[in-house]
C-alpha cells in the first residue's frame, strides 16, 4: 500500500480522531480497526510466526494492543499479553479492549523481561503517540528490555519513546516494522525517528485526514521528477535547457565547483560554465571537456559572466579569503533581479559572518546543520534538536528556499508546506556531496525554470541515486559516483 504524502503532527492527528468520532463512528470502532490492521500487518510481514508476546501500556496504544491480541488469539496464535501498568486504572476504550481480551480467554501477566523469552514476534504496545520524555523509570526499563530481547518488533502508532512530533528519542523500541494510524507522524520522519521505526506502514481506520488542514511536512516521491522535467521536444536545443555559472573553488579547493558543475551537466542542463581562479583550469576541464571555464583572479569578469547565466551557484569550494570576500560582496550586487541565486557552502559562511546581509526572498540556500547553526546564531546540536523549528527560522530569517540537509532533508519556503526527503543514507556523509547536490539543483532549475519543483526533484534524485549505489555497500561511495548514478534517477 502506497504511503499518504502528507504528514501531520500528533495534536493534529488527535483532532481528526476526535472528529471522525464526533462524526459518529465510536472510539472502540477505531480501536477495532487498528486491532485488525496490526493483524494484517502481522500476519503479511510474518507469515509464519505462531507466537507473540504484546506489551500493552495504559492508554489507548494498550487498548490497540488488547484488542490485536484478542484477534490474534482468535486467528489461531499463541498470545501472551504483558500489561506494562495495573489493568485495574484503565479507563475508557482501553478499558472495554482489556475486559473483551480478557474474556476471548487472553493470558495477561504483569510485565516481566521473562515474559519476552518465548516471542517469536513483540508487540510495542506501550507509548506510541503517548511518549513524553523524559520517560519514566518504569517505561525505559520495559524498552530496554524489549531491546535486549533481540526479537523482531510490530509497534503500534509509533515506537516507543519516539517523541511523536520532533522523532527526538533518549531510549526508544527499534521496530523492525511500525504500523501508524489514521495519518502518519512528524515523529517517523524527524530526529530519531527514522532510525527506529523500520518499515512503515499507515492505516487509516476510515479516518483519513480531512482536505481543510495543512500537514506539517509533505513527503516527496519520484512524481516530483516528472514534474520538473518532462519529456523533451524532439527538435530542443541546449539554450532552452539553461545557462548554468557554478563560482567558486578558492586556493587549492578546484574538486567542488568541477562536481557541482558536472552534476548539473549530467541532469541536463545546456551549458555549464566554472568561473574560479585561473590556475585551476586543468583541473576543472581535463576530466570534463564538456565543461566551459572562466579565468576568475578578481571580480571584473563578472559582470560579463553574470549578464549570460540563467543560475548562478555560488559557494563551492570559495573558501574565506579576501578574494573570496571580494567574489560573494559582487556577485550579491551585480546579479540581476530575475537571475536565480543558490548560496551553498563558504558563500554561506560569508553570508552568516554579514551583519548587513538582506533577506531575499528569491534566492536558495542549501545549508548542512553547521551552517544553519552560524545563520542562526545557535549550535549544530539545537538545530538538529527540532529540524523543522530551525527551518521555520531560516526561512523566517533569511527569506527564499531553504534545503537543510541531513538526514531528512526538509525544504521550506513561506507559504509553503515544508516537504521532508526520507531517502539518503549514511554512506552519503562525504566530502562533495553537498556540492553535488548544488548543482544537480541549478541543472534542474535551468531547464524547469520553478524553484519549487527544480529543488524538490533534485533532492528526490540526488538521495535516490545515493540510496541506488548504498545497495553495495555503503561505505566507500564517492561524489562523483552519484553524479554518474543521476543520470538513471532523471530519465526514469
């Protein structure tokens, strides 16, 4: 089953719920619901698991719990419930879900990290969305045990200790599988999340998000592909598919304006030109002839090289010398107003070290966490606290388009949506790929001439192509491997 793209928060989430049960359809219909789709969702990864141990907790995740082991137990399992808090306090749905598992003939015990033993599959049924750290004492102690059981793991909603909406996590249940209801949370996709939640899989209990709230995040898929770069027309020329001016590469630095500039040829782009200091001529060219290349000792040239270029890319390599300075102060006044302007790298170093930098609400900036921390004014470790909130700042802050890689790279602008790419891997943290990036978005706004669609299907590529190489191995992959791997990723 596809997921939804959208993404939503667990406030939100809880509104819809309360809605579709307003609407008229029962709290315990819902839990009914997820019940049976855990065990779909079981019984589809695990076809041959014949016991499983769920540990239910003392809201309604334990009441989707009780009842999935009710079904399962009538399905033909063995079924052992462990009850992570005194059944006696439950309340409500989650009450009528243990007095019905109870009298289905359900084994239910305290918790007990012996009771784990003689799973085949554990069921996470403790916290899901009602994760609040920091945990209790009692609630760590029962995820470490389920860690150490070493079993496979179904969570319900959410993992364990997942904060549902920032995915930051001190301890938490590493799901190999995790089953979320009603829409999926910002939690899965931010922080943490990602690492613990394994597959996911949404059900949405005939409760679908209604058309009149904007999600917090929007996921992107390869349609955002086709949508920036549909099919050529037979008698195109490469002036149509835009004028790309990669700058940078300061002192001894030539590799990362050569791999922005050969990453927007290889997406397509018609022309591509390096301006950088002369000595690094040879280097930019010789292993790539396709490219054009411009002699940079000062900021002269530039007004020429301004005047022809559709997008300019500044930052790759540029370094923070005093040519360097010389090179961004130019570049931000001499561009004209309808010339598409990405800063990466130095040039946001420099942008951050500005104190009279304006906002340009135009412009798009591709900082990693270091560099949103210095735009910011914060540390790398705050930003990546809470991703979307340092986000929301940057554009707030410093106007335009803001891709802020890492893992869950997010991109924002104002009026906007932010979207969230969960594909990418650890293999991709190394030298250049950031420069690769840069350009596989320039070469992709040249020939779609929309910053929106040109930044989302670069993204969407750029991590696809590095997921693509990862299935070798992730270690030892290189930039210029991506580059050559994105040229499958744009004619799919």
């Amino acid at each position: 089953m596809a997921l939804p793209i959208a993404v939503y928060s667990a406030s939100q989430v809880r509104e819809f719920e309360a809605r579709a049960i307003a609407a008229g359809v029962p709290g315990y219909t819902l839990m009914k619901r997820a019940g049976e789709g855990a065990l779909r969702v079981l019984r589809s990864r695990w076809p041959r698991v014949a016991s499983i141990v769920v540990v239910c907790g003392g809201g309604n995740n334990g009441g989707d719990g009780y009842v999935l082991a009710r079904f399962a137990r009538a399905a033909g399992l063995l079924v052992r419930v462990l009850a992570a808090s005194d059944p006696a306090t439950l309340t409500g749905d989650a009450r009528h879900a243990y007095e019905d598992a109870l009298a289905s003939g359900c084994t239910i015990d305290a918790f007990s990290p012996d009771g784990l033993i003689d799973a085949e599959v554990i069921v996470d049924a403790l916290l899901g969305i009602g994760t609040r750290l920091p945990l209790r004492p009692e609630s760590r102690a029962i995820i470490e045990a389920i860690a150490a059981s070493g079993r496979p793991v179904l969570a319900l909603d959410l993992p364990s200790g997942i904060d549902p909406d920032t995915g930051v996590a001190d301890v938490a249940v590493r799901a190999d599988v995790t089953l979320t209801f009603i829409a999926l949370k910002t939690g899965l996709y931010c922080g943490q999340g990602p690492e613990y939640a394994g597959q996911i899989v949404c059900d949405e209990l005939e409760a679908a998000p209604p058309d009149d709230v904007s999600p917090q995040l929007r996921r992107l898929d390869d349609a955002c592909i086709l949508r920036a770069l549909p099919r050529r027309r037979r008698n195109a020329h490469k002036a149509e598919f835009g004028r790309i001016l990669i700058i940078g590469g300061g002192t001894g630095m030539p590799g990362a304006v050569r791999l922005a500039a050969e990453a927007a040829l290889r997406v397509g782009a018609g022309l591509v030109t390096v301006a950088s200091l002369p000595e690094h001529l040879v280097a930019v060219v010789g292993p790539c002839p396709e490219l054009m290349f411009a002699a940079l000792p000062d900021a002269d040239p530039l007004d020429d090289l301004l005047a022809s270029a559709d997008v300019v890319v500044l930052g790759p390599g540029l370094g923070r010398t005093s040519w360097s300075q010389r090179i961004y102060a130019a570049v931000l006044a001499r561009r004209r107003a309808d010339q598409a302007l990405l800063l990466d790298a130095d040039a946001l170093n420099l942008l951050a070290a500005d104190p009279s930098a304006p906002r340009h609400d135009d412009w798009i900036l591709t900082p990693h966490p270091g560099e949103a921390a210095r735009l910011l004014g914060v540390s790398p470790a705050q930003v990546q606290a809470d991703r979307r909130a340092a986000l929301a700042r940057l554009v707030e802050t410093r106007g335009g388009r803001i891709v802020l890689k890492g893992a869950g790279t997010l991109i924002g602008a104002r009026g906007m949506s932010p979207q969230i790419c969960e594909r990418g891997n650890p293999g991709m943290a190394i030298p250049g790929m950031g420069d690769v990036l840069s350009g596989t978005i320039a070469g992709m706004l040249g020939q779609c001439h929309d910053a929106e669609l040109a930044v989302a299907a670069a993204v969407f590529a750029h991590a696809s192509a590095g997921d693509a190489l990862a299935r070798n191995g992730e270690r030892g992959i290189l930039a210029t491997d991506v580059i050559r791997e994105l040229r499958h990723w744009i004619n799919r």
